[in-house]
C-alpha cells in the first residue's frame, strides 16, 4: 500500500516499511495472551502523520515474535532492504519485536553498505492496550527515515522519541516505551515536534564483508557467562562436542567487571583459545574490557596473554554477532581482534 496524499507527492521521500511482527503487531486479550496479527498494512492505517511525512510503503516480510526470528529470516531482510533500495526507495523502516532489536538491528549495520537510513522500531506495549506506543514509534521512525540527518548513520533505533546507533543500543527494561538506552554514549538525537535532530554520529563505522549464507547457517558462537565460584561445569559443557562431534567455532566470555574470571577458568579457557576464537566481554551493562590493569591469574591481562580477544565495547550479544558474521565471511583469525573496538 502507498500512502500518497499531501500536496508535495512527488517530492517526498520514499520510505519503505518491512514488518517482521513483534509486540507493534500484536493483539489479543490478556490470558491468553497477545501474538502478531496486525499487518504491515494494519500499522500504517492505524499511525495518523504518515502522510505529510513520506510516501510510505508496507510490506510483511515475517510475522513472528522476535525471539522466534533466526539469522536466515535476518539475512532476509538485509538481502530485501537491499533491494528496495535498489528499486528506488530513499530509506527503509523495519518493525518487529522489542526483544532482540538490539541484536538484529546492529546485525543489519555491519552487513548493509548504507548510505540510505534504515531505521528499526517495535512497540513495548500491545497495539490493544491504552498507550499503545506502536503507532508513535512507527511515525517518529519514519521521520527519521526520511530525514537526510539520517544519511550515513547506519542503522538506527528509534524508540520513546530517541535515536540510537545500532552499534549502541540495548533493552534495558522488560517494560516501558523509554526500555532503550544507549548505555555507553546516550542517544544520537532526538525526534521533536517532528523535527528529526541528529546530534552525534557513530565515530565507527565498518561492514562485514561478503558473509556466505551457508557458512553463516553453520557457525555457531556460544556466549559463556561467569559466575561467582564458577566450578567450570558451563565451561565443560561448552567445551564439549554435540552428537555429531562438532562444538562451538568461537566462544564470547561474559565477564566480570573490566572482563575477569574465577582463577579456576583460566587453564581451560587458555586451551580453548588455542582452538577456536574467544573474546572477553564485560557482563556489566556498559563499559570496556580492560587489558593493561589486573595482571593477577584470571584478571584481563592474564587472559589477553592466554590469547583471549578483548571485545572492546561490544557486550555479549553484540560480539557474538559480529563474530559470527566475521566467520561466516571467511575472515581469518589473525584479522578478528581489529574489528573489536
Ligand atoms: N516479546 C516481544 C517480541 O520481541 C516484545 C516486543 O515486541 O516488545 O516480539
């Protein structure tokens, strides 16, 4: 559907809107609980604004609730942004669940070239429900799409009037419009009055390079979080091979602090490194993981030494996505520390 209307017609940008479900698309009674059902069609009609802003197009590519998206259904999406913008469209709006936004959407920013905007949004509150926020986020992401001050951003996440990098943004609350933060930087701007305002850029910006489809349906990366007296056990099931004698490729570490584990992990996460790829993440929800502080045996010195990759400022759930397109690329092990900053 195009929702043309407005005197300027011609003139306003083309926003193409991708729906993969998620709480923006569902309804339903409380009980039995809410699923997507309301189409891409359903979430234009139902956002009053989008007129005067754009001539937008709806399309649904899935319909799912995000923790049921997989990489196929994201490398799906990337290969579809990419071609609408090939087709002519200025700028692509995708929706879908609040869950793993902070995941698919920074997975999106290091597979497409950019310069066009693409903007990820959802809604945390079901479109049945008084303040449903759907249709608020569905507007001020499309405004953001459509603004130049999004051109060669990468990807970005509008949510609660705020604009975050993808490279940036997690989930912060299981509730409330306002869940997205941007922990390490703040929001890049803000959407006021319907005025899109930009006012930081990502300083960083690289994209994977040629991931193979195949490879990438194959690589698997575990994300080990330490605990307290760790006894290893997780570790030793990581460790471990599946039925088919195959393991993990690469293992993400989500650690302590500046990115510390328990003495007694460091023989084996030692051997592992000797084996697969491992990058050490801190579990403390900002912040980077320090190499030059604590030597003492299990601190970051010690296990950069044991040839562990520091993540930088990437958490868990982001490294092991940038890892996983990094294999699935072919790049080869000497190269991976680099892209971790
Ligand atoms: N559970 C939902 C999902 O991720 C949450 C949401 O969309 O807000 O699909």
């Amino acid at each position: 559907m195009t929702h043309e209307g407005g005197s300027e017609g011609a003139q306003r940008p083309r926003v193409h809107v991708l729906a993969l479900g998620g709480t923006i698309a569902m309804t339903g009674e409380l009980g039995p609980g809410v699923t997507p059902r309301l189409t891409a069609e359903d979430l234009l009609a139902a956002t009053p604004g989008l007129d005067a802003v754009a001539d937008v197009q709806a399309e649904q590519l899935r319909q799912l609730p995000s923790a049921a998206l997989t990489r196929a259904d994201l490398l799906a999406t990337a290969r579809r942004i990419i071609e609408v913008l090939d087709a002519g469209a200025d700028a692509v709006v995708v929706t879908q669940g609040t869950d793993t936004i902070e995941e698919t959407a920074f997975a999106l920013d290091l597979v497409l070239p950019g310069p066009q905007p693409v903007v990820v949004t959802g809604a945390m509150r079901p479109a049945n429900v008084a303040g449903a926020d759907g249709p608020a986020s569905l507007l001020a992401a499309v405004q953001v799409a459509a603004s130049p001050a999004a051109r060669g951003a990468g990807v970005l996440v509008v949510f609660d009037e705020q604009i975050h990098a993808a490279s940036r943004v997690r989930k912060g609350r299981a509730s409330s419009p306002g869940a997205f933060t941007s922990p390490d930087t703040g929001p890049l701007g803000w959407v006021v009055e319907g005025e899109v305002h930009v006012l930081a850029v990502p300083s960083r910006r690289r994209t994977v390079p040629d991931v193979d489809a195949a490879l990438l349906e194959r690589i698997r990366v575990g994300v080990l979080p330490v605990q307290l007296d760790d006894d290893g056990l997780l570790l030793d099931a990581v460790v471990g091979l599946d039925r088919d004698g195959r393991g993990f490729d690469a293992l993400v570490v989500e650690a302590f602090g500046g990115g510390n584990v328990p003495p007694s992990l460091v023989g084996d996460l030692a051997s592992l490194a000797t084996r697969i790829p491992v990058v050490l993440t801190t579990r403390t929800g900002a912040g980077m993981v320090h190499t030059a502080t604590y030597g003492y045996p299990g601190g970051g010195v010690d296990l950069v030494r044991a040839g562990l990759i520091p993540g930088g400022w990437l958490d868990a759930r982001k490294a092991r996505l940038l890892l996983t397109l990094l294999l699935a690329a072919g790049v080869g092990r000497d190269e991976l520390a680099e892209w971790f900053v």
